[in-house]
C-alpha cells in the first residue's frame, strides 16, 4: 500500500467517529434506511447548553471534579513518587499502585460502596473524588517514578551543598525540571476522571451526574441526539489537553 | 523535617492505595463467608461452593479472556504491521497528532458510536442498504449485543490499536531498530528476516509489561460490555454487578465471593507475568 493512500485511509478511520458524532449533535428524524438525519439543527446545542439544564450542569460537575483530582494528584503523587523511587522496597512500593487496576474499578467499588454508605459518602461530590483517588493517586505515583533518577538526587544534593534550602530545591530546581512531567500527570489523571463511569455510578448512587453518566442516560432513553452531544463534549476538553501537551509538553522535552 | 514528610507522603500512599484494596476486598470475603451484611448467618463456605460451581462464572470469565485475547491479537498485528510498514508517519506530519486522536474518547462514547455504526439500524446497515446490498433490516448481521461480542471486540480494537501504534512508534526509536535493521541487513539478513527475527521481537519484549496490563483492562472492562454485550455471555465485570444488584439477597454474597476470586486470580496473574519478565 502507498504511503499517501495509507495516510488519507487511516485518517479517514481515525476521524470517523467525531464525524459521525457531530452530525447525530446536530440531527433529528434518523429513520431506517436514511444515511444522513431527516433534519438539521441547532436547537439540541441550544436546549441542552442552557445554563440551567441537566447536561451544562453534569458538565460543570465533570470538569469541577476532574480538575481538583488532577490538580490534587499531580501535588500528592510528585513528592510521594520522590520517597517511593529512592526506597530500597521500590518494586514492592510500585506493585501497590499497580493494584487498583488490576482490580476492575467498577468491582472495587462495589465492594467499597458499603464503607461509604456507612460514612454517608455515597451519593456526594465528596465521596466520587474520593473513591476517584483510589485509582488516580497510584496512577500519578507510577507516572512521576520514571522521573526521579539519579541524575535529579545529585542535583537536589549539589544545591544542599552550595547552601540552598529544601524550599530554594524544589522553587528553583526540582520544580522547574518536572515542569513536563506534572503537566503529562495533571492531563493523564484529569482523563481518569473525566472518563470514569462504574466506580462514579456506584459511589455516586445515581446522585452524581457526570457527563459519563449522562451519555448513558440518554443511550438508555434511546436519545441518539443527545447521547452524540454528550459524547462530543466529552471529547472536548481532553482534544484541548492533546493540543496542550504537543504544543508545549513535547517540544519542552525537545 | 525530611524524615516527617517521607512518612507522612508514605502513609497517604498506603491509606489511598493499599488500605482501600485491603478494605474492599476484606469487606467482599467476609459477606462471602456469611460473616457480615445482611444474610450474616454465620461462617459458612456454601457461597464459595455455589460460586465455585456456578457453570456461568466460568462462562463469563472464558469469555472476558477470549474477548481481551482476540482484541489484543488483532490490536497487536495492526499496530505491528502499521510501525513496521509506515513507521515515519507517525514521527512526523498531520499523522503524529491524529494518531492521538481516538485516545481522547472515552470507551462509553467509543462504545456508542460502535453501536450507531454496527446495530442493525446502524450506519453501515444503511449504507448497505442504499448501496442494494440490502434488501431488509434482516439482511444484517448482528454485530452488537450478539453472542460472540463481536461489537465489543470492534470497540475495544478501536480504543487498543492507535495506543499500541503510539507505543510500538516511540520503542522503535527508543530502541534505536533503525540501526539494528541496517546492521542485520549488512550481515545478510532478508526483509522479512529483518521484522520477524529482530523488528518485531524486540517490541514484544520492550513492551510486555504494557501489553500485560492492558490484557487485564480489557477483561475488565465495564461500559463496553454494558452496552455492546448480551445477555447470555456476560464479562466478568458486567456479570458480578449485575449479580450484586439484582433483588435476589442470596445472590449478593456469591457476586462478593467472585470479586474476591477474580481479584485474586489477577494479583497472582499480574505479579507472575511482570515478575517473570524482569
């Protein structure tokens, strides 16, 4: 296969599914043989975007709850990774994080839920961020441990000896060297949240709306137009990560 | 100072890594002896018995392994035969960002457009029909929620083949397979030689662990199967939810028993095949 014919294939396959997304967003009347929706409109993005509608509020939720996981587990999981990777039990540290996916989330939360139900967590913002932790905390601990070598402890202990303070290392050297690395955290672990279904569904009761869920919603209502509109929020802010991350992440570690 | 805060950092790890594991899993083996929740009659295996004999625990875990099997196969020779043949294109140009593309979906949305692209309704059902392949809605095979989770397998080949195509791209050139290809070339190695005796080794092996681990998310996996799967053949995480949540109380402590049976059999898996590799 040509390479240009290879390249305009895959693209096509690639691009597909957000094609096929926007244009069920912006239809109604899809009857059995048509191709293409009977009618096209804007007025699912106008009734489903009104501030005080279930869909822009799930999406306020989805986006309050991914940040302060992602922004909670980059700070956590940095310093936590620097103890674990210069431990002499390193391996056995790190096979703890690997657990919890090992453990489907959504089974892990079933058998969670009943601590939660007894503490009165189920069914709050609260208790989704929490049990959301348990699966993105070990997550950002595996990422930052490919970062801490041998090269950054000489560093932290040249600024040691030339006098600087452990506030003066982490400011002026640790940090500023991470800078891509807890970007590359805070995008991967805003994904965990901002994907994660069973786990949300099952602490959440129901209560906790996310967009996750509200896609699932409207497939059960067999809203196809709502569902796609759902979807393609939800794609939404991890394609601004993606461009993010190739236009500043990458070319940093260039 | 130094010594307080690797403490403090070590214990947030064990209380919100390891401690809710422990918990999760004490919780789920206690109901399943009959030692706490509601039907606590005491210390009792016959849960584990029923569990253990349970003809469709077995059915539901053969088949989420011959679901992550077939994905993993077929996600691995795409991604394989894509870097080897057309690697520069996803170094360089429009390729190397759309590549990335299908990893910012979710599986539930990844799940739902397999639905509205392979359902009997669906869009390739539709364009078959206008193009006269088609006569009837009957004529089209059933590709989602049928028996052999054909819509699941597609889906998740969907999500696994542009990741793997990212990480086989980024060993090739970590690894530097360029240079070992021209060498093995110049000691008179054939092409094909070349990528099955070199090329593709060398990636299988550099990326094992990876490879282990997404096996594992694959038989795992929830939203797919809720939406693309059947009643009859069930994957394991569907299976022991909806065991967990039916209105039959004697059904909870035995969903409890397989969470436990089926974490355990990954622990063991998982820390086997790493531990072998390293």
């Amino acid at each position: 296969m040509s390479k240009y014919l290879f390249k305009i294939i895959l693209s096509i396959i690639i691009l597909l599914p957000f094609a096929v997304l926007a244009v069920l967003s912006l239809g109604r009347n899809w009857a059995f043989p048509a191709v293409l929706p009977a009618v096209f409109t804007f007025d699912n993005w106008r009734v489903l975007l009104l501030a005080q509608s279930d869909l822009s509020q799930s999406l306020a939720l989805s986006l309050f709850i991914s940040i302060v996981i992602a922004t909670a587990v980059t700070i956590a999981s940095f310093f936590t990774s620097k103890f674990i990777s210069f431990s002499p039990w390193r391996r056995r540290w790190l096979l703890i994080a690997y657990f919890p996916y090992m453990f489907a989330p959504v089974i892990l939360a079933a058998c969670l839920q009943y601590y939660f139900l007894r503490l009165g967590w189920a069914g709050s913002a609260g208790g989704v961020m929490l049990a959301q932790l348990f699966i993105a905390y070990p997550f950002g601990v595996i990422i930052f441990t490919g970062f801490w070598n041998e090269r950054l402890h000489n560093m932290e202990q040249l600024v040691a000896t030339l006098g600087g303070n452990a506030w003066q290392t982490y400011t002026r050297v640790l940090l500023p060297v991470a800078k891509g690395a807890l970007l590359i955290c805070f995008f991967q672990t805003f994904l965990i949240s901002w994907f994660e279904y069973g786990l949300t569904r099952l602490i959440g009761v129901g209560k906790i709306q996310t967009l996750t869920l509200k896609v699932f919603q409207y497939v059960n209502e067999a809203n196809v137009f709502y569902a796609a509109l759902a979807s393609i929020l939800l794609a939404v802010p991890p394609i601004v990560l993606l461009w993010l991350n190739k236009r500043y992440v990458f070319v940093n570690f260039n | 100072m130094h010594v307080i805060a690797k403490y403090s950092y070590l214990t947030l790890f064990i209380l919100l890594a390891g401690v809710p594991l422990l918990a999760g899993l004490g919780y789920a083996l206690l109901y399943s002896l009959g030692l706490t929740g509601v039907l606590n009659e005491g210390f009792t295996i016959v849960h584990w018995y029923k569990s253990l004999i349970n003809r469709s625990l077995w059915q539901s875990l053969g088949f989420s392994f011959y679901i992550a099997f077939i994905t993993m196969s077929i996600a691995i020779g795409l991604a394989l035969w894509a870097v080897v043949r057309q690697g520069e294109a996803f170094r360089s140009g429009y390729l190397s960002f759309l590549i990335y593309l299908p990893l910012t979906l979710p599986a539930t949305v990844i799940g739902f457009y397999s639905f509205q692209l392979l359902a009997k309704s669906g869009l390739l059902s539709r364009l078959g029909f206008q193009a006269g392949l088609l006569n009837d809605l009957a004529d089209f095979p059933v590709l989602v929620n049928d028996s052999w989770g054909v819509g699941i397998i597609f889906t998740h080949i969907c999500m696994a083949t542009p990741f793997l195509i990212i990480l086989f791209t980024n060993l090739y050139h970590n690894e530097n397979l360029k240079s070992f290809a021209a060498l093995a070339q110049t000691l008179g190695a054939r092409a094909p030689q070349v990528i099955w005796r070199v090329i593709i080794p060398v990636l299988l092996q550099k990326s094992f662990a990876t490879l282990v681990l997404y096996f594992v998310f694959v038989m795992s996996s929830y939203e797919i199967p809720l939406l693309l799967g059947s009643q009859s053949r069930q994957m394991i995480s569907v299976f022991t939810i909806e065991k967990l949540q039916r209105f039959n109380l004697q059904d909870i402590p035995q969903a409890y028993a397989i969470s436990v049976l089926y974490g355990m059999l990954l622990i063991i898996l998982v820390i086997k095949l790493l531990g072998r590799n390293k």
